[in-house]
C-alpha cells in the first residue's frame, strides 16, 4: 500500500503496537496543533523492545535533569527553504550520523531504524519540516539495541546553549542551539508540545528515556531535545 498523502492524514489515532513501528504519524506543519492526544513518535516510546544495553552491560543513558528542562522553543528566528536533511552532528555528545529518510508503513505507522543493521543512524522523519522550514522538523534514533549503545544514548546528557548541526542536500548547514532538554513518561506524552504548529524553525530530537520496565521490555519515558534555527552556514 502506498504511503498516506497530507490530505488523508486527519483526526487519526495513536497506534500501540509491540513490534517495531507503531505510531499514526502527525499530519504536515501547520494542523499538528490539532493532535494534542496524539503521542508523538511512539516507536520509541512503546514500540520497540530493546533489552540492550539495560540488560547486557547495565550501562545507564544520562537523563536530563531538572537544570536542564529550558524552554520548548525560541518563539521566533531565522528560516530556510525546504531542502532534505542528509546528517547530524551535535559536538556536545559525540554525535555524527547519516540521516535516514523514513515515511510510514502500509498501515499509516510510522517506519523507524532498525534495531539490527542501524541502531548507530538517526533518521530524518519525512512527512515533518525541513530542518530550517517554519515548523517542527523530527529526527527520531534509539537510546540502545540489543548490542549496546545506539545513536541517541547521551541525548538525555545535553543542555540549553549546545548545538545540532544538520547538513542539508543544498550543501547548507542548519545550526541549531537547544532551548531545552525534557523527559516524559509514556502515559503523559505531550504531543501537543511537541508537535504543536510553531511560526519559527524548530527542531526535536527524540530518544526512549527514563527506567526500563524489564517485565514488558519497555522504556517509561521518552528524552525530547527542544531547539530552534539559530543560524546558517
């Protein structure tokens, strides 16, 4: 089945599922306002069970903390025309990673990045902005896999004032500076928020966060970095 156009995409349901995948995702910028009961990118919140590193190495994922939450977003700023994202670097955290660009599925979830061959690459998720665009732009990654860490295990550990490059196919930078680091528990996911229509250029990476439930193989939480186009190069 082929991919859901903007038109069809309206007043829709979250989607739980226990494999990976899982979410009906919101619709284009500009009526995601409308989806406050909608919770957001939910394959890594509910949809993918990663025992990982919370299993394999008692590794820990650093977690925001309360001098971190910040602001959700700068209000106004810079934009750029729409152009794809290929990769994010954020220096703070180590990051450097190829985007995937990543739709839906035939039945209106969400794609997301394997577990197996790619747990070290973020992805870009198509149907939001362009990083740069007016809007929310989501780039989505796993905190772990069943091997270890994967791309996004040290967002939790990032603060306000740090920065997210992300290269764009037009040969521009996207520079944006991180306005808030916040922590959600699955059950009160804010998809208003987060998805809400914005009239500057904003970006959300999101992670799974929090404890790990071993009894059903789920993170609690979800680590949602808020940030805003500061400028370009």
């Amino acid at each position: 089945m082929a991919e859901p156009e903007w038109r069809r995409i309206y007043g829709f349901r979250v989607v739980f599922t226990s494999s990976p995948g899982g979410f009906t995702p919101p619709p284009r910028p500009g009526i995601w306002a409308r989806l406050a009961g909608v919770a957001g990118v939910l394959f890594l919140l509910t949809g993918v069970i990663v025992i990982g590193v919370a299993v394999a190495s008692q590794l820990h994922a650093p977690q925001p903390s309360a001098a971190a939450a910040g602001s959700a977003g700068a209000g106004y700023g810079p934009s750029l025309a729409r152009s794809v994202p290929v990769s994010v670097d954020i220096p703070a955290i180590g990051v450097k990673s190829r985007l995937l660009r990543l739709g839906v599925n035939s039945d209106g979830t969400i794609r997301v990045p394997s577990l197996y061959p790619t747990p070290g690459q973020a992805a870009w998720y198509k149907y939001s902005a362009t990083p740069g665009q007016i809007g929310v732009s989501v780039i989505e990654g796993h905190v772990d896999a069943h091997k270890g860490p994967g791309v996004f295990f040290r967002l939790g550990g990032l603060r306000p004032g740090d920065i997210v490059d992300v290269r764009l196919a037009d040969g521009i930078t996207a520079v944006f500076r991180i306005t808030g680091v916040r922590q959600y528990l699955k059950s009160k996911f804010p998809a208003n928020t987060i998805y809400a229509a914005t009239r500057y250029s904003a970006l959300r990476l999101i992670t799974c966060g929090g404890n790990f439930d071993y009894r059903t193989g789920h993170y609690l939480s979800a680590t949602v970095v808020f940030a805003s186009l500061a400028s370009a190069r």
